[in-house]
C-alpha cells in the first residue's frame, strides 16, 4: 500500500495520475496547505522540503522498512522502477525519459508557478516579473510544443513519467492566459492526455477550495501575507 500526503495541485495531480496509471492501491492523507499542515513533525518526517506531495511505501521492494520519498520527480522514478512501467529499462530510452521529468522540474513547472503567482495572484501587480516570467513560460511551451512535433506522440516517444510530469502544468494554460492554438503540437497531445481515463481520475482526487484565502492562509502560504495563494 503506498500512502499518499496530497492536496490537489499541480504537482499534486502527477502523482495521483501515476498512481491511476499503475492501478496499484494507495491511501490519500489529505494535507492542507492553507492552515500549515505541510509544516507538522510528522509531515516534515517524511518532506522535509515542506512541499506536497510525498508518499510512504509500506510494501517496498527490498521487503524491508517502509520507504518515503518527496520531490515529484523521485516519486515518479520511484514508483516507475518498483512496478517497471512508464520508464524504459535500456539507458537511451530511460535517459530520453529521465531529462524531460528534470526539465519539467527544474523549468517548466517553476517558470509556470512563478508566472502564475506574479500574473494572478500577488497583491502588487510588477510589470517587469510578469514580463520576465512570461516569456519564460512562453519559450518552455515553445521548447515543449517543438518536442512534441518532433516525436509526432508523447513527450519523450512513449507515453511515460515525462508525460505526467509535464501535463499538470499545461493544464494553468487558459488561467496563464496562454492558448494552446499557438502550440498545435502540445494542442493535439493535450487532447489525447486529458480523454485518458485514468488521467481523468487522478485528477478527480480532491478539489481546490474555492473560498477566497484567508489572511492567516496567506501568510502561512507565502510568508508574509503579502499575496493570495495560488495553486502549487
């Protein structure tokens, strides 16, 4: 059984998605972010980035201790590995796979975030971030949208973990004030992921709260109560 410490958000979605995909039995243990449950002991035990999602394994592989892992590309990998799906097992296709999950990490999906937050969400609106970001994000649709011409599938030839990495964040496109009639071949495999059964249903795994945030959820979100807290 594998537990899940969630809250439903983009990096939120990759896990449930794979967790759909394998069809593999999980627990949610929802983790609310806005009244600081990511900042408890016991959470931190196993994230100490202070960061949902993260998962315990109570069933690895070694038969030995439960095994809990945080950051969404280790989870991926983690969960790849231990069932063999989703991440190719010879070295050309495991790293084609393995460079998209770190380019989705380390770009897409931070540039996106930091967008997101100085566009929609920051009590000061300041020009020069959301120009900044913007173009950023703008160049990694173009980086993505070329990639995916390129295979004529999915990101990385198969469908794989750099699917999920990726496809959680092109789903802020329309919020972003982005259209995908720009990006014709993220278009036509945003498509295909979003008609994926079990894509759907790992979606469906608990919802945003829709209130507006609180003070308190806005200072325990961004340190300072200077912002209203955008999805992460």
């Amino acid at each position: 059984m594998i537990d899940l410490h969630y809250a439903p958000t983009p990096n939120g979605w990759k896990i449930t998605i794979m967790l759909e995909e394998l069809g593999i039995p999980y627990n949610v243990i929802p983790v609310d972010i806005r009244t600081g449950e990511q900042f408890k002991p016991d959470f931190l035990a196993i994230s100490p980035n202070n960061r949902i999602p993260a998962i315990v394994d109570r069933a690895p592989a070694d038969g030995g201790e439960p095994v809990s892992v945080f950051e969404t590309g280790a989870i991926l990998i983690y969960l790849a590995e231990k069932t063999g799906r989703f991440l190719p097992a010879d070295m050309r296709g495991r790293t084609r796979v393995i460079q998209w999950v770190m380019w989705q990490m380390g770009g897409l999906g931070p540039m996106l975030g930091q967008h997101g937050h100085f566009r929609l969400y920051a009590s000061e609106q300041i020009p020069y971030a959301v120009d900044r970001y913007r173009r950023e994000a703008a160049r990694l649709y173009r980086v993505l949208d070329t990639q995916l011409g390129k295979t004529g599938a999915f990101v990385a030839g198969d469908y794989s973990i750099a699917d999920m990495a990726c496809f959680p964040w092109t789903m802020t496109h329309k919020a972003q004030g982005f259209t995908l009639d720009d990006y014709p071949s993220i278009k036509r495999w945003y498509a295909e992921m979003r008609a994926r059964p079990q894509v759907q249903a790992g979606l469906a795994i608990g919802k945003f709260v829709k209130e507006p945030f609180s003070e308190d959820a806005r200072r325990i979100m961004f340190g300072g109560g200077s912002a209203r807290a955008a999805p992460g």
